[in-house]
C-alpha cells in the first residue's frame, strides 16, 4: 500500500502543501491570502446578459469579470438541471426543452456556486444546484436524490444508500456519500447532516438579507481542506511547520475530523520543512518544459490555453535488447511519469500524449493499461481513450483551479509568451527599416537609436556597411547607444 506524508509550509501571505508517497512529490497546491480559490464560494448574483445563441448568461457576482452560467447548470423549477435524467420516481418534465431565455431575464438575482474558477481570459463558471461539501458527505439542498461514491466498491452501495437515506429524514435535500465516509458510523453520518443543513439555513438567510453581488458562502481554506479532501488511510503523518496554525487547524479537526486531525504533528525542525523532500527543487522542475526519466529518457510538456502536450523521446536510453524494447520500456516509465506530473502541476483539459510510435499490439496496451492504472490513483476526475491512428492518446482531467505554471509564472514581457524572441539581426533590419519610415516623414538633425547591447553589437560590427548606406541614403547621421536594460525585441529611435 502506497505510504503518503503530508507537509504545509505556511506563511501570512502563502500556504503550500506537498503530498508525498515513496519520497517522491505527487502533488503541490499553493493558495495565497490574496488569491485564494473561489470553486465551491455561494453568491447572490445578477444577470447583465443572456446569450441564447450560446444557451448562457453572464452573471455579476461581484468580480473583475461576468461570470459564466450555462443552461445545463441551470436548475429548473422541478429541481433538477437542465438535461439532467431523473434515477427513481415519477418521470419530470425534459428541462433541456426550455431555453435559457425562458428561464432566466436581465437583471434577476440568482443564487449561484462557483464550480470552476476563472482560468485565463474566461470568467468563472457557475451553477444554480448548490453543492455544500462536509467531512463525510456532500448536501444538494435543492435535490432529493440519495447517492454514493463511485470509488466505493458496487456490492457496498445500496445498503450505504439505504443508511444514508434513513438518516437523511424526510426533511429534503439529497446528499452525496464521500469515499472517506465509508466506514462511517450513525452517529458521524447525523452529525454531518445536521452541521450541512445548519450550513444551508445560514445560506438561505443571508440570501434574503445581503444585497446582490454578495458572498453568503466561503469555502474552506487550503489547510482545512487538507484535512478533509486529501488524508485517507494511507495518508501516516501531516506535518505543519506554524504553531499558530497547528493549534487552529488542530481545533478544527478535532470537532469535525477527528480521524484526520489524529495525524497532525507541529514540525519544529531547523531546516525549513520543504527542504526534507527538496520540494522548492520540485517545483523549479515542475515549471519547466523538460522532464528527465531515469532510463536516459525523457518528456517535453507544453502548456497553453487550448490543451497540454507532452511528448515522449527515448534521449539516450539504449539499454534494452532490441529497438522494440527500447521503445517499450521508455513508454511504460513515460506513462508512470505522465500521470505523477499532471497531479504535480495541476494540468487540467484536454491532454494529448505523444508516445514513442510502438508496432507491437501488446505493448501498446501494456502502456495503455499502466497509464490507467496511474491516473487511477487521481483523485481529480480524468478520462482517457485509446491510441489513436497517429499513435496519440487523448485524455481529459477536470480543471476546477488555476495550474501551477498559471498561479506561479505570468508570461515574459520579453517575449510575451511565445517562448522565442526575435534574434538580434531581425530587430537590426526592424530597426533600419524604422529609420526609413521615420525619415521620409520627418527632418531630424540626427536619428539616435537605443537599443539592447547585441543589437548594438551587431549594428556596429557586421552590419555597419547596411547602417552607412542607410545613412547616405537619408542623408542623416545614424548614432547608436547600448542600453542594458532593454530587452532584445525593444528598442527606442530618438529624433534630435
């Protein structure tokens, strides 16, 4: 069984949390007090728009940008969403027959949950069905509907639904068996239905209080929701290197995961915690496009707004009999490391993975089945397909929050993203160009251009017969000056 440790490093600014199994970073989730996640936060919103070419509508919740809402996380006056299938009772009605301009008008206040956070240009997306998560179970106070973990074995599920309805009362709203409440006694399931529906009622009466674009519901923070999404039975030790925050979260756990909170432990070590696993090196590599496998092999991951690539290269690993082999043997490690860094960098979408071409059936589905069995161990929810004709897998993994790269890097100003920059001859000839377009359109003195030292560079020495013609052309003294401070696409040309 696979041991895990848990460490946080925490800050006034910044927590950081590190999951680790084997030695070996699996997971990193970073929330800053001035960034902090909003998946899981209930407002009062309002529509500004509805678009019913898009079945959608914005909704102002109060952010820098309109939140987005589509029909299908629109819940409808019979109490479920929109082209969502009803599982027991009498049949209702086809929502997904009713158009969103039908349901929702400019300007209505609308009670809604964030169920992904803003990511890039878009805007944060949003649900009518509110979703309240407890310890042991997750309450849908506007369904009635009774179920379980697809994580717990299918003999289990009936009586456990069965237990969980008796519980549950006739007093309605439906609620959700997690993994972790499995072995749950009566009386921990009743108490988290009972803090549940007290959680609702403190919802319900803030609605008709506040104002609209409030927050009337927070979910909890990095550390408690360490305590009640990330511990399991292989989790052994959570260490926490702040006093202050151990006793607190301490408490915490203590009245609602008492299970969880028996594994916390103040670390007082001298060396800062992260160093125990060299994670600060961990996450240094987990920005980069370049991951080293052990067999000589290795993987280029690249990110964009559209999807993930990551693509597999043998590099120098030539240890195996035969080519087949070779090849074989680098994917099977590839898969193992695929899956390890799409929890470690929190990558989400659509994900293609390019591996070495296999001619062998076998083999292929021997890495197929291994990259299964990895994701496997992913408590975000992914999907994979088969090897496609050009030798690609494609997958899926739910994206609810920003990735690694998005909540530690922004884009280079030198390059605005592109990851390239123009090389020093191709902004020398911008630069010549420039000066013509400036001298057929004004009478300076002198052009003076300031630019980056190997622009210069280049300008002074093997373009310098091209700068001289330039200048006989246009009749005008050119004079350079080296400014080390700018970047190699910037430049600047003064008139004097």
């Amino acid at each position: 069984m696979t041991q895990q440790e848990i460490l946080i490093n925490w800050s006034p600014q910044e927590t950081r949390v590190a999951v680790v199994e084997h030695g070996a970073v699996q997971e990193l989730h970073v929330e800053r007090a001035l960034e902090r996640g909003l998946v899981g936060n209930v407002y009062l919103g309002k529509v500004v728009r509805v678009l019913p070419g898009m079945q959608s509508a914005f909704i102002d919740i109060g952010l820098e940008r309109a939140a987005f809402l589509h029909v299908a996380d629109l819940m409808t006056a019979f109490g479920t969403r929109a082209g969502e299938c009803e599982t027991a009772g009498a049949p209702r009605p086809n929502a997904s027959a009713l158009p969103i301009e039908r349901q929702v008008f400019e300007g209505q206040v609308l009670l809604v949950q964030v169920i992904k956070d803003p990511i890039g240009t878009k805007g944060a997306r949003l649900s009518t069905q509110i979703s309240i998560a407890g310890r042991l179970l997750v309450f849908l106070p506007q369904d009635n509907h009774i179920g379980v973990s697809q994580k717990i074995p299918t003999a289990q599920r009936e009586s456990l639904r069965a237990r969980l309805q008796t519980l549950a009362g006739e007093t309605g709203g439906g609620f959700i068996l997690r993994t972790n409440g499995e072995d749950a006694s009566d009386a921990e399931l009743a108490e988290d239905v009972a803090y549940l529906r007290k959680a609702w009622a403190r919802i319900k009466d803030a609605s008709v209080r506040q104002p609209p674009l409030s927050l009337l519901h927070q979910d909890l923070n990095l550390l408690q929701r360490v305590l009640r999404d990330m511990v399991g039975d292989t989790t052994q030790v959570i260490r926490l290197d702040s006093r202050e925050q151990f006793d607190a979260l301490m408490v915490f756990g203590r009245e609602f995961m008492p299970a969880a909170a028996a594994k916390l432990q103040h670390y007082k070590g001298e060396r800062p915690i992260f160093d125990l696993f060299s994670i600060d090196e961990e996450i240094a590599r987990a920005l980069g496009r370049r991951v080293e496998l052990k067999s000589g092999g290795y993987l280029i991951v690249e990110q964009t707004e559209a999807l993930t690539t990551v693509d597999v290269n043998t590099g120098g690993f030539v240890g195996a009999r035969s080519f087949d082999e070779t090849i074989f043997k680098t994917n099977l490690e590839a898969a193992q490391a695929i899956a390890r860094q799409l929890r470690l960098r929190n990558l989400g979408g659509i994900i293609i993975a390019d591996f070495i071409d296999m001619v062998r059936e076998d083999h292929r589905e021997a890495v197929l089945a291994e990259f299964r069995k990895q994701l496997a161990r992913d408590r975000v929810k992914t999907m994979v397909g088969s090897f496609s004709q050009l030798g690609l897998v494609e997958m899926t993994r739910k994206r609810t929050r920003e990735s690694l790269a998005h909540i530690l890097t922004e884009p280079c100003e030198a390059c605005q993203g592109r990851g390239h920059v123009k090389t020093a001859r191709s902004v020398a000839y911008d630069i010549l160009r420039e000066i013509l377009r400036e001298a057929r359109q004004f009478n300076p003195r002198e052009f003076r251009v300031v630019a980056s030292p190997r622009v210069i560079e280049l300008l002074l020495d093997e373009e310098s017969q091209h700068l001289a013609g330039l200048s006989d052309f246009i009749g005008k003294p050119v004079s350079l000056q080296s400014e080390t401070a700018m970047g190699q696409e910037h430049y600047d040309i003064v008139l004097l």
